[in-house]
C-alpha cells in the first residue's frame, strides 16, 4: 500500500479535478451506487475522541479515521490528526492512504464549489471571506484557481492572520486585503464564505439580493455562522439532509422549514432573486471521492 504525506496528497487532489469528482460522486448517491454508514464516535481518554467515517461503491471503499485532543495544543502536538484508507472493495486489498487534514480542507473547498454549480450560481465575482485558517485557505486558493475570484477582502479575529493570507494570495495573482470589519464589504460582495469555529453569527446580515453564501465552519446545533434571519431569506443547499438537520446549527437554530432545503444530489437551481446559502457539514462519500481521484491520478502518472 502506498502511503501519500502532506505535500502528496496535495498534488493528488487538484481543485478542478476534485470538484468534477465531487459532482460525480452526488450522481452515483442519487442512484444509489454509493452508500456511507453513520459516523462513529468513540471517547478517548482525557476528552479526545476518535471519529470513524467509512463509505464504498461497487469499486472502491474508504475509511476516514480522525483523533480530536483539545489538550494538544497545549503540548505542541496537532489538535486533529487522520488518515484516509482506500481499498479494493472487492478484495478489500489495500491501495492508497493519505493524510486526512489534507484530504478534508480541500474536499471541503471543492465542495463548496460544487454546492455552488448545482445551485446555480456563478461564483467567479468579488468574494468576502470570513476566517484565515486552514479552511479558509483552501476556500480562497480552491476559488482562484477554479472560479476565477480576482478579488478577494479577508476578515479573521486575528490581523495578523488575515494579512498573512492575504499576501499569500497576492503571491497567486488575487487582488486580496486584510478587512477590519465584514459589514464594510458585505453588500459588495457576490460571494460570501464563512469558515470559523465562532459559535454565535459571523455574516453580516446586509448581503446582496442575489449573494451566494456559504458556510462551513459550524458543526454542532449549538454553533452558527449565519443569523436566523438571514437563513431564513435565503433559498438553502446542503451536502446531505441528514447530516444537516443533526449538525448544521445555522439551520437548526433558524426553525427551517426541512422541505424547502435541497440536497446536493437532486437540487435544482436556485431563482436569482434571493440570495442562497451553501451549508455543508461533511459526509464519508465525499472523501471517498476525494481517495478515488487521488488513486487514479497516482495510476495516470
């Protein structure tokens, strides 16, 4: 079995590649050729947790495995670590691990961007990002690089953080800055992505009628990027409707009303004349993709 670091899995996932396979991948779960079981959790000592997220189609299947210590920053080490296995699933051999941070921030970003193509919309324009960590890195480099965006302001909690990315993004062609406050731009921008940990609403509730948000930061009912009010404007995607009536706070929090919200696999194109929100909360079928295209790009070379 090969083993990918950091740096290879990387370059094994390129953004537009990972985006088309994502897009695949919705098709084969609305026929029913790819099925994933339910997150397993298991509590580990001095609060961690090990996560256990398998999923499998007639040709391949993958297991995401993850460790979550809060105490380890405390000590130096990562907070979250994980690998992603890929295997035959005909013989169960074992063909491909990569590193599952790697894997996640950028399946992460490519699935914004395919939530955003089975919306309907044109994310290419003027873009607010709201975070300067490893998600919002991916978000900003994954919409350069597939959508275009040539403009880009940035707000974190940190400055210092938000410049630096920033500048990075300025070393890649993207006119980018460093905001002090969302609200000065909120109105301006096409695109808005949230990719905090904040628990309370990081999203000005003043957007364009015909915005495009997307928010991937909040995971627990407790947590929420998006206001009530604003979710309740919006026409609402998600990567999958279970995963978000037991996940996605912004929506929980809202009261939403569950039939009106679509699911990647058999959404159709939002009306321009409000604004969407793109929520996703992950799900094992799309890091199975994501192992998918890794292997096959590996083979090709």
């Amino acid at each position: 079995m090969r083993t990918l670091d950091a740096a290879e899995t990387a370059a094994a996932l390129p953004y537009g590649a990972l985006v088309e396979a994502l897009l695949q991948m919705f098709d084969r779960e609305h026929r029913g050729e790819a099925h994933a079981a339910t997150r397993t959790s298991v509590p580990l000592a001095d609060g961690g947790v090990l996560l256990l997220m398998p999923a499998a189609d007639a040709r391949f299947a993958a297991l995401k495995t993850v460790t979550v210590h809060a105490c380890n920053a405390a000590i130096g080490l990562p907070v979250v670590q994980g690998e992603v296995t890929l295997m035959d699933a005909v013989t169960g051999t074992r063909l491909l691990a990569m590193d599952g941070n790697v894997l996640t921030a950028r399946r992460t970003a490519a699935l914004s961007l395919a939530g955003a193509a089975r919306a309907g919309r044109d994310v290419s324009g003027r873009m607010l990002l709201i975070g300067a960590g490893v998600q919002a890195r991916s978000h900003a480099e994954a919409f350069a690089q597939v959508a275009g965006v040539r403009q880009l302001w940035i707000h974190a909690r940190t400055q210092a953080h938000a410049e630096q990315l920033a500048q990075h993004m300025r070393s890649l062609g993207v006119d980018a800055s460093e905001i002090a406050d969302p609200a000065q731009v909120s109105e301006d921008a096409d695109v808005i992505v949230a990719t905090t940990s904040s628990s309370t609403p990081v999203i000005p509730p003043k957007v364009r009628p015909d915005a495009t948000l997307i928010a991937v930061g909040a995971y627990r009912a407790d947590m929420a990027e998006v206001s009530p009010e604003l979710v309740r404007r919006c026409a609402v995607f998600v990567d999958t409707l279970e995963g978000a009536r037991a996940e996605a706070g912004d929506l929980i929090q809202a009261g939403i009303d569950w039939s009106s919200v679509q699911a990647f696999a058999n959404a159709e194109p939002a009306a321009q004349d409000r604004p969407v929100l793109i929520k996703t909360v992950g799900h094992a079928l799309w890091d199975l993709a994501a192992a998918q295209l890794a292997y096959t790009h590996r083979e090709q070379r």
